[in-house]
C-alpha cells in the first residue's frame, strides 16, 4: 500500500504523522516540506528568539532521531508542485508518489504589501526561519524601525527590537490593534504598555509608499506624513497556501474548504493548520484559525479518522502573544459578541475580558491571568451561561463554574 503523503513539514504536518504512528498507523508516512529545514516552531521567531533570548537551536519541534525512530520519511527543501486526485498522486519535481491518503498541511504565505517601493532592501516580512535570521541580522544594529501592521505579529516584532536597542513605531490602518482578534479593552492596555516601553502606536493610518535610493529610508503615510524607517517589517496577514489545491480542482474559498472531518473535496485527500477551512460550532461560518493549538489538534483529528477512529473536529480554539512582560493568551472566536466584561482592573497589566454572545461565553482574552484562560477553555467549550455581576465580581468563584 502507498501509505500517507504529508504535504507541508510544519506544526500541522509534523502532529498528523506523529499522531499516525502513535495510534499504530503500519504504512509508509512520508511528509514533504519546501523549506530545507525539518519542522521547527514559528512562535519563537517574533519572540525569545529575534529578541536573543533563546538560541536558533530551540526552534526544531524533533531531532533528527525522532524521524528514523518512527519511521518517518522527511524530505526538506522539496516543493510539491501538483496533486492528482484522480491517480491518487503527488508529483515533485521528476517524482510522482502515490498516496491511500494524503494531507495537505501547506499552511500560509505572507500577504505582500501592494504599495510603490515594497520590493526596496530592507523592506522584510516573518514567516520562517530564514525571514527570522535576516531580520535578527538587521537588528544587531539598532534601527529605526517602523512596522507596518498591528496584529500579534507586528506587536511582537516591535516589542522584540525595542529590546534589542531599536526604536519602533506600528502603523495599522484600523482604527485600533488587534482588532481581528482581541477585545477593545485588551487592545488598549497592550498598546499602553508598549507606549510606556518606547514604542509608537499610530492607528488609523495607512501606508501610501515606501521611499528610498537603493535601500529604504521612509514610510510614507496616506496623509503625507513621512516616518524615519531604516528598516520596514510588514505583518499585514497572510495568504492561505491553497494553489496546489486549487489547481488539482478541489474545493477552495481563500483556504481550502473542508468537512467536519477535516476532508476536502477530494476523496481521501485532508487540509488542516492554517491552510484549511473548517465548520466550528465556535463561529457562525467557516473559519480558518492560524494558531499552534488549531494546527495540533487538527493534525490528531486527521489521524484518528484514517486510523477509523475519527469524529467531527470540535477543538476550543486557543492563541498566546508574549510581548515584553505581557503574556496574552485568548480563547473562542469573538463573533458577534453583544456583551463585554471586564474581570480585574483594565488599568493593570493582569485582567481578563469575557466576551459574550446571547448570555453565553464565548471567548475570553487574559493579559497574565493563565489561570482565567484556563477557565476561559472550559467555559467556551461549554458555552456556559454567566451572569455578566459574577464575571465582574474577583471573589465569584469561576473554577466552580466551570465544572
Ligand atoms: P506551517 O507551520 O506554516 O507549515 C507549512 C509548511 O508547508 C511550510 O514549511 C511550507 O514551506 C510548506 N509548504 C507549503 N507549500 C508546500 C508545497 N507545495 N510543497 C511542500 N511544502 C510546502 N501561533 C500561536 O498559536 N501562538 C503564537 O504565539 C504564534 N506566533 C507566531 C509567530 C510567527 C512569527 C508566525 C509566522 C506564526 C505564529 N503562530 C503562532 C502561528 C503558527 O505558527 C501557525 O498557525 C502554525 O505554524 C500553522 O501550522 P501549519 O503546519 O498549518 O503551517
């Protein structure tokens, strides 16, 4: 038999072959990865690891003994360039391999910025470990640094150079940060705290053009404004990886759309991480959900079903950012919310907000409160009903609650 194809050596790809072997999968498990390194942690490339804090070495998710251990045939730096559904097959460069099942697990591109002078030296964006170790080159100078996008990863980026010595100012054209992902009064308090650590927050403001002679030297905003930048990073979102998908004809909507099972339209073929499209009971439509937790748990998901043991995914979604000494940590998917409460002061930097949809909880963002996020989890999961006086109330015990 062909055994499974892994399409994508990433977080997603890595847990669906190790889950695999783990619940006695016999075949060949064979994971094929663009990039020329074995599957390494993203998370630490904005964090501990541009900022020096942690060693490149700390990336890898498994050495080298882990592969041979499980039987697990990695080839790195190989790009799949088509799937047959039709032949069950994949073709990579002179290669075709043949699958039973396969998994694409291709995860995200960064979304390019569209403005003159994007393509200028010095002009970087972060998904990889080679995007990481350029722009932790160009910070062993301190720069004038100037981030375009105020999502987790700009934050992070910003709060990394400010403590490696550069100065940093995040321009997001919204009106706020984080606005895809966390609550106003969240937002606010991390944006104080970043003010209060030498960074410069600038909303509402978008970027017309990129300037420079042979490098960049400024960002120029739409209302003319003209900022200092000897270094642009850009962390304006991503792309799901879904061509390859899209080519062999399989369902796509932006990523690649698949049942509750994690199938796409393709029989035997899977999508999971950040390339896929998936019902939730924790948002109104389809989502895809770009987080570590999301990859993981969809990797295990997709095991048990070839393993015969499989049910709809139904995993509460999680997410963490660590910018200076604020660890965030969210769960559930804030859709729709109609009420908002505040549980510890939002003037410090260690409270939570609930949010609610028709009386029930479903998400809550924590800045240094890991126990409420805990709570958060199995509140969300349940869909608890609280009332909003208790969820303000510090002596309420929601450990109680949550049973
Ligand atoms: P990926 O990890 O992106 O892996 C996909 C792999 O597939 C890539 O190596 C790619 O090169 C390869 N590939 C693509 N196309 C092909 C092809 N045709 N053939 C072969 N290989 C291919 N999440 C959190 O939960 N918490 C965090 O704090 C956090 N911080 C982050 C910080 C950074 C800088 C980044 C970039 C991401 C962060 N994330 C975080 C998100 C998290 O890393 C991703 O959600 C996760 O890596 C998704 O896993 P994946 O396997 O779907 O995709």
């Amino acid at each position: 038999s062909a055994g499974v194809v892994i399409i994508g050596g990433g977080q997603a790809g890595l847990q669906v072959a190790t889950s695999l072997r783990q619940g006695g999968y016999g075949e060949a498990i064979r994971i094929i990865g663009a990039e020329p390194y074995a599957p390494y942690q993203r998370p630490p490339l904005s964090k501990a690891v541009l900022s020096g804090e942690a060693g490149v070495d700390t990336v890898p998710l498994r050495g080298q003994v882990f592969f041979t251990d499980n039987r697990l045939d990695l080839v790195t730096g190989r790009r799949v360039e088509a799937i047959d559904p039709g032949s069950k097959t994949v073709t990579a460069g002179a290669d075709t391999i043949a699958y039973d099942h396969l998994i694409i697990a291709t995860g995200a591109d960064v979304r390019k910025i569209p403005v003159p002078g994007a393509d200028l030296p010095g002009v970087l964006y972060l998904r990889g470990l080679d995007d990481a170790l350029k722009l932790k080159e160009a910070l062993t100078t301190p720069r004038n640094v100037v981030v375009i996008g105020g999502g987790f990863i700009g934050l992070e980026v910003a709060a990394s150079a400010t403590k490696l010595g550069s100065s940093a100012v995040v321009v997001e054209a919204l009106p706020r940060v984080l606005a895809r992902s966390t609550a106003p009064a969240m937002a606010d308090a991390i944006v104080r705290r970043h003010t209060e650590k030498g960074v410069k927050i600038m909303t509402g403001a978008g970027v017309a053009r990129i300037e420079g002679e042979g490098k960049v030297s400024a960002v120029v905003l739409s209302d003319g404004t003209t900022l200092a930048a000897d270094l642009v990073v850009v962390g304006i979102g991503v792309v799901p990886a879904a061509g390859i998908a899209k080519a062999a004809g399989i369902d796509t909507d932006h990523g690649i759309v698949v049942d509750p099972l994690l199938r796409t339209s393709a029989p035997d073929v899977f999508a999971i991480g950040d390339v896929a499209r998936f019902p939730t009971r924790f948002a109104p439509r389809p989502v895809m959900v770009e987080s570590v937790q999301n990859a993981i748990d969809q990797g295990k998901a997709v095991a048990a079903t070839i393993l015969g043991k499989g049910a709809a995914y139904d995993a509460v979604p999680w997410f963490w950012s660590d910018q200076f000494d604020m660890k965030l940590q969210t769960t559930g998917l804030a859709f729709d919310i109609d009420e908002t409460v505040v549980r510890g002061d939002a003037d410090s930097l260690a409270f939570s907000v609930f949010q609610l949809k028709g009386g029930r909880v479903i998400a809550v963002d924590s800045l240094n409160k890991p126990a409420d996020h805990m709570i958060g989890r199995r509140l969300v999961a349940a869909g608890a009903q609280l009332r909003t006086e208790d969820l303000a109330d510090p002596s309420y015990d929601l450990k109680r609650a949550a049973m």
